[in-house]
C-alpha cells in the first residue's frame, strides 16, 4: 500500500474549493477532482456536483481528494452521505481515493462502510472488477451504423439480464444514434451501462449543442433538439429520465431506463 498523501497545515488563509469533473469513455466512470479548502459553507457546491454526476448513472463516480487541501471535521461526513445517496438513488458506486490522514481520521467509524482507497489506481481497478456493465463502441456516420449500435445495445442487454428493457433501449440508441450522423455528419460513441437500478444508454458526439425545451402550441414543454424534434421526443417518451452532457469536444446525450426490482440483475458478487 503507498502512503497516505499528508494535508497541510490548518494555519494560513482559506483557499477556495474547486471541484473539476472527467469523465472517462473507455472505462465509463466519472472523475471529480477537489482541490483547495472544504468547509461548511462548501457543502452545498459538493453536493451538487457529485449528485450530478451520478444522475448520469457512470459505471462508478471516483472522488479524487489528493489536492484537498484541509477540511472541517463537520463537512467529511458529506462524503459519506453522498455515498449513500448513490448507492441507493442510482445504484452508482461512489469511491474516495488519496485522502488525507485528516480526512481518514475525521471518517472514524464511516470508513467502514465507504469505498477508500489509497491511489486512484487502485480505485480504478476495483470498479472494474466490481462493475462490469460497461460497453463502448465507435461508429462511422454511415446510416448502417445505427443498427450496428443497435445491436451492441441489444447484446448488452442480452448479457446483463436486461431482457425487459431490450426494445426500449435499441430504440433510444437508434434516435440518438441518428441524431448524431444527422448533426455532425462525424464519428460518434455508443456507450451502455448498467447499475443495480438504471440501464444507462448514451451516444457521445463532437457537436456542443445541446437539446433544448421549447414551447409549442397545444403543447407543454415539447422536448426537441436543434431540428426538427422528432428523435428526442421518442427518446423522452421512452426513457425513465434523460439528459445531455457538455464534454470538451462534444456532448454525451443520456437515457435512463428502470426496471421492475424483480427484472433487475443482481449486483456482481451477490
């Protein structure tokens, strides 16, 4: 085990707290690094960001706290909260890594049920041999590559014990997949996911613009992307819960499908 990175002392100014967020296509989990000073007054500012990236329902969300500078013994407990909330809201693993020994100290009894690593490595490797419900494909802009992405989808689904979900799900992977050759005309990344709650499916493409609400008349808040509209509205109507992403270089645009407790695949290792 490598040694704990050590926080520096409680004494000089506050910093400001910055939490910044990767999120990685190939492995499906999402990084948020925190750096600077963690006090009360912050923890709404965790809170969000950390509920935000787990409502996208990533393979897992990795707490990077390596550059945490200090911290209030009142406001660690966030983490252990924001776990829990996870976990039992999504079904996303939420893990800590690098923390310092004040910060380990202030868990006390919580680490017992908290995911705490050392490096961001060993984080890393444990999603993956905890959560294996990730697949990811690239696809050229031809129009046969739909159903291609239909296919990895319905192969997902296959293996995961999904079979509920399979037609709902390869129709939204078609909406978004066409959505993308339609808008970018470019290269595009189907990627699938499951957690112990929510089939996750989303296309990531290399436009910024996002889907957006408009008005129509005879309507309330039709949902429609730049266009015509017709592709999203199939995906809102079909999924539990839906969003887009901005990302450096493009966008990641989700759906969320839940299934009935009784359909759900049991967790790895249970």
């Amino acid at each position: 085990m490598s040694a704990l990175p050590v926080r520096l002392s409680l004494s000089g100014p506050e910093q400001e707290l910055e939490i910044g967020t990767e999120r990685d296509p190939d492995t499906g989990v999402a990084v948020l690094r925190f750096r600077g000073d963690l006090t009360t007054s912050k923890i709404n500012r965790v809170y969000a960001a950390v509920g935000k990236a787990a409502a996208e329902c990533p393979a897992a969300v990795l707490l990077d706290l390596s550059a945490l500078r200090r911290a209030d013994a009142a406001s660690v407990s966030v983490f252990y909260t924001l776990a829990h909330q996870a976990r039992q809201t999504w079904g996303v693993p939420v893990l800590l890594c690098a923390a310092g020994p004040g910060i380990v100290r202030d868990l006390g009894a919580m680490r017992g049920s908290m995911a705490l690593y050392d490096r961001a490595a060993d984080a890393l490797l444990a999603v993956r041999a905890g959560v294996p419900r990730w697949a990811c494909e690239r696809f050229g802009p031809e129009p046969t590559s739909v159903s291609a992405a239909r296919r990895l989808v319905a192969e997902s689904c296959a293996a995961w014990g999904w079979s509920d979900l399979t037609e709902r799900a390869c129709m939204i992977a078609s909406e978004l997949a066409t959505n993308a050759i339609r808008h970018t005309g470019a290269e595009y990344e189907v990627m699938v996911s499951g957690t112990e709650v929510f089939l996750r499916v989303a296309v990531r493409d290399n436009s910024p613009a996002m889907p957006r609400l408009i008005e129509r008349p005879g309507t309330s808040g039709a949902i429609v992307p730049a266009g015509n509209g017709r592709g999203l509205r199939i995906v809102a109507g079909l999924a539990t819960l839906w969003g887009g992403t901005g990302i450096p270089g493009g966008k990641i645009v989700w759906a969320l499908l839940r299934s009935s407790p009784e359909a759900r695949p049991r967790p790895p290792g249970r």
